[in-house]
C-alpha cells in the first residue's frame, strides 16, 4: 500500500487549556504537516504512535491534584479533520488518537486513560494514513474547570514517517478523510 521515504521521526504540539476554563469547553491547535504532504506525488504522513503528556505551566510539574478545581476528566483528542474545535466520537474516521486523565481529588488518584493510538479501524497497516495538511489536537476539562492560578498543558508526540502511496490508495483514503466533515 505504501512505500516508506523517511524513517520515523517525531512532531509535537501543545493545547493549552487556560487558567478558569470551564467544563465542556474546547481548546484547539493545529499541526501543520503541508511540508509533508504532496498531492501530484502521491506523498502521505503514516502515523505509527501518538504520546499524550498532561503538565501544568511553568513549571511544567504533572501534579493533577492541582489541575482542575475538583474531580473531573481532561479528555483529548488528535483528528485529521478541523471539526470546530469539538470532541469527536469514537467512530469518527478523522480520529486518530484519543485519551483522558481522569482525577480523584477525594481520593487523591490520578489515572491516564488511553482510547486509541492511533486507530486505524481495521486498513490493513499498522498506521493511521494522513493526506490532509494539517491536524487538530482538541482538550476539554469535564466535570469541573481548569484550577485558577494556572494553565493546563497537553502535549502530543507523534510518531510519523513520509510515505508514498500509489495514485488509486492517496485517492481511497482522501474520500474517506473528506466523508467525515
């Protein structure tokens, strides 16, 4: 299906959720992957893992106690479609990775859920296949808001290679990215 032209390397991005955010609310930012993708050569973005790290701001210690103002969930999502800034659902083909801390505060436990990284709803690959130029990483405090006094920090490491793709596959997986928006 595909022939690799790079070895793996790693892309980042950050979401920030600020200080007072409250439940239910999204914040986005946007991966930028046109230097990857190129239409007339069939050039693709495969990813093979996806990473989600939950810091607080400076200085960036992962205390979740200290995360949100009471119990709740920071849920985050990485998809290939921009779907306004809204969380997905699970059968979403655009969803590439999703997960959630889940904090106790009463019980002071903390817990990192991992939904999936990456799906690829059965392509026969073990990557998730990206033709479009950019993706969107989505976090949203539940339950609760983001603490007061400090911002919220979920990073994504993705791990991805430059591939090519025959004509008939970049074109396959392009209407199917393109039926979910």
């Amino acid at each position: 299906m595909a022939t690799s032209l790079t070895g793996s390397f790693y892309l980042t991005q950050t979401v920030t959720m600020p200080a007072g955010t409250l439940s239910g609310v999204t914040t986005q930012a946007e991966v930028d992957l046109s230097a990857y993708v190129n239409v007339p050569t069939g050039q693709a973005v495969a990813i093979t893992s996806v990473d989600f790290i939950y810091q607080r701001t400076s200085p960036f210690g992962q205390d979740a106690d200290s995360m949100l103002a009471g119990n709740g969930a920071i849920s985050v999502q990485l998809t290939d479609l921009n779907h306004g800034a809204n969380l997905v659902r699970a059968d979403n083909q655009s969803l590439i990775a999703s997960g959630s801390l889940n904090i106790d505060q009463a019980n002071n436990v903390a817990t990192h859920n991992v939904d999936m990284y990456p799906d690829n709803f059965g392509k026969n690959s073990d990557a998730f296949m990206v033709v479009n130029d950019s993706l969107f990483l989505t976090g949203m405090p539940s339950g609760t808001t983001i603490a007061v006094g400090t911002d919220v920090n979920v990073t994504a490491r993705i791990r991805c290679e430059v591939i090519k793709l025959s004509q008939k596959d970049w074109v396959a997986i392009a209407i199917q990215a393109t039926a979910e928006s």
